[in-house]
C-alpha cells in the first residue's frame, strides 16, 4: 500500500484538470451537436487521456533525473516546479519510475487504439502525437522543451487536440467550434507550463533546457507571460463576435481579474521565486475556472 501510494504521488494527480477540463469541453460541445452521445466513448477517451498524461508527467521525472536537471535544481516550489522528487528523495528508483511510466503510456494508448479501431483514423494520428510529444519533450538529444517547442506542444496536447479529439469521438466529424472553443483553454496552459518554467530556469539552462524562459530571460519572458494572458480573453471575445462561440460565453471573462492578479504579481516578482508562487497557482486556478465557464457557457446554450 505505501509503495502504490508512491506511485500515485509520481503521476501528479491534482495536475489532471489540464486533461479533464479540454475533454469535457469538446464531449459538451459534441452534446450540443448530436443525439447520440456516447457515455462509454466519453469515458473512454477520459481515463485514456488521463493515462496518457500520467505517462507524461512521470516519463519527463526520469528523463530529467537523467540528465541531472532535478538533483541540481535548489530553486524548485512545491508542488508547481521541481518535479515530483519522488527519485531525489529515495522514495522511488529510477527504474520503478520508468516502469510507471510505461504502463501509463501502454495503458492510454491502448484505450486510444480501440477507439481509433471504432471511430477512425484520426483518433490514431491524434494519440500518436500525444505520445510521441510525451516521449520527446525531454528525451535526452531529442529534447524538444530544449529547442523552445515546449510550450507550443502542451498548448497543442493539453488544448487543442484533446478537445477537437474528445470532440471527435462522439460526432466522427470536423467542425471548427470545437478548435476555436479550446484556444483559450490552449492559451492557459501553455501559461501554467510558462509561469512555472520561472523557479526552474536556472537549473534547466544548465542541462541545456533551453525554454522560453531561458531563452528570453526573466524580465523579457514577463511579457511573454502577460501576452499569452490577454489572449485568451481576445480569443473569447472574438468567438463570441464572430458567432463561433455562444453569446453566453462572456461568463468566462469573470476570471480576468484573477488573470490580472496574477500578471502583477509577475511583473513584481519574477526574479523572487517564493514570491512568484501566487502567480504559479493563479494560473492554474485561472485555467480550471475559465475551462470550468466555457463548458458551463455551451451547457446552458444546449439549454437555451
């Protein structure tokens, strides 16, 4: 029991709401769109995508032991940066977190093969970029967060494709509503990914991790950082103008003022990373509220 009580600290669970809130958007969105919903397919394409991230989280801890970015990272906060440290801290060894990570991704990319085989061939194309992105984004040589590709990739998995897929899995159709609607959700956690990269800028420059932030350099990525911000209420906006998304949606411009608070507490604290830990978890919150306000908008324009 303590050792599977590890293995659930090593996949990060409480991040899970990166994979929840995309799928649940584009299954609501497909709801608005067709008769025949399908719980099992919903089910389906959840507990593989959450496997998949799983897979994800756990395989970039063993990679970054690898290459010694944890062990040489003092600057880390708990539990927005740093990795689990489940290997640093003796808990578990690098093999069983390689093996953790295996079975996480076999698992999701099994559920993802069968719905492939039930629905076609773009669930396939859509759950081998997932993987071959959750292999590679740290990969020794490969290192695709390295070459400042990163961000771009966990807006595209944990946005854009997980909605359009979940999306996909109940209508086996294209529509652009559901690409559009996952922007904003895109947009904020490519920022959680972004803010957190702050705390562990040093340490991943030496490994040669060579994010955004590295590249850009605190008070420069700043900007970075309140761009992607603003656009992802340009984005609401603009979808509710141009009809694409339903007038209701405004609701998701609640949480600007949280967007706000955190862009400010940014702009004072970039360089102090205790301080910039508000910033961590308002991003965070921020996603899962504007995800949160974008699936209710769709609800109740299926209601209205």
């Amino acid at each position: 029991m303590r050792k599977l009580k590890l293995w659930l600290m090593e996949v990060r669970a409480p991040f899970f709401t990166a994979t929840i809130v995309p799928i649940v958007l584009g299954s609501v969105i497909a709801s608005n769109m067709t008769p025949q919903f399908s719980w099992v397919n919903f089910l389906l394409a959840l507990i593989g995508g959450i496997f998949l991230h799983a897979g994800a989280n756990v395989i970039n801890d063993y990679f970054d032991h690898l290459s010694r970015n944890d062990e040489i990272n003092d600057e880390y906060i708990r539990p927005f940066t740093g990795g689990s440290r489940l290997i640093q801290e003796g808990l578990l060894s690098p093999k069983e977190v390689l093996i953790e990570a295996v079975v996480c991704l076999l698992l999701g990319s099994a559920i993802g093969l069968y719905l492939a085989y039930k629905i076609g061939w773009v669930i396939l194309v859509i759950g081998i970029f997932g993987v071959m992105s959750a292999i590679f984004y740290v990969f020794p040589r490969i290192n695709l967060v390295g070459r400042g590709v990163g961000e771009a990739l966990i807006g595209i998995n944990f946005g854009i494709l997980m909605t359009f897929g979940a999306f996909y899995v109940q209508t086996s159709k294209f529509s652009w509503v559901p690409i559009i609607a996952s922007l904003p959700v895109a947009l904020l956690i490519t920022a959680v990914l972004y803010i957190n990269e702050f705390q562990d800028a040093n340490a991943d420059h030496l490994v040669g991790k060579n994010h955004l932030v590295v590249r850009l350099g605190k008070k420069q990525a700043v900007y970075g950082y309140i761009l992607i911000m603003l656009l992802t209420y340009l984005i609401v906006v603009v979808g509710i103008v141009t009809d694409t998304l339903p007038p209701i949606s405004f609701i998701a411009l609640l949480t600007v003022p949280l967007a706000l608070k955190s862009i400010r507490v940014a702009q004072q604290n970039y360089n102090n990373n205790l301080k910039l830990a508000p910033a961590n978890a308002g991003t965070i919150i921020n996603h899962l509220f504007t995800g949160l306000l974008l699936i209710i908008s769709f609800f109740l324009d299926r209601i209205i």
